[in-house]
C-alpha cells in the first residue's frame, strides 16, 4: 500500500468514525483537536487503525501519534 493509499484510507476512516470533514485534516494538526478525541475516543482510534491495518500499537508508542503525518508515518512503517 502506498503512503497516498493510506492517507486517503485513514482520512476516509477518521472522517466516517468522528464525524468531522476531511478538509479539517492538515498533516501537521493535531489528531486530539481537530477530531475532539478525549481518552474514550482515543481508544477507538487505536483500535480502528489496528483492526484495519492489522497492526499493534503498544502504550508507550501513543504518545508519538499526535498529528496526522505522525499516524500516516506508523502505519507505513508498521505495515
């Protein structure tokens, strides 16, 4: 999967589950504002992108998802 493909995935995913349009999501924003995640919501997150990609994100690896880039580059790399 390209890294186009994952972004236009993630961006269709995140639109569709919190409900907030595509044209909000810069790749330098912050996922917690622009979504309005609090720790509930974050969860979901996480485990959207681990079924969908079949990937673990493990605690300690949470605190480096805080923009888009930074969730586009895991799932790249994790792939």
């Amino acid at each position: 999967m390209t890294r186009q493909e994952i972004i236009d995935q993630v961006n269709n995913l995140l639109e569709e589950e919190f409900e907030v349009e595509q044209s909000e999501f810069a790749p330098d924003a912050s996922l917690k504002d622009t979504l309005g995640l609090d720790s509930l919501n974050l969860v979901d997150l996480i485990a959207l992108v681990q079924f969908t990609y079949k990937i673990t994100i493990p605690v300690e690896d949470l605190k480096k998802l805080q923009t888009f880039n930074d969730l586009y580059d895991y799932i790249e790399q994790h792939q």
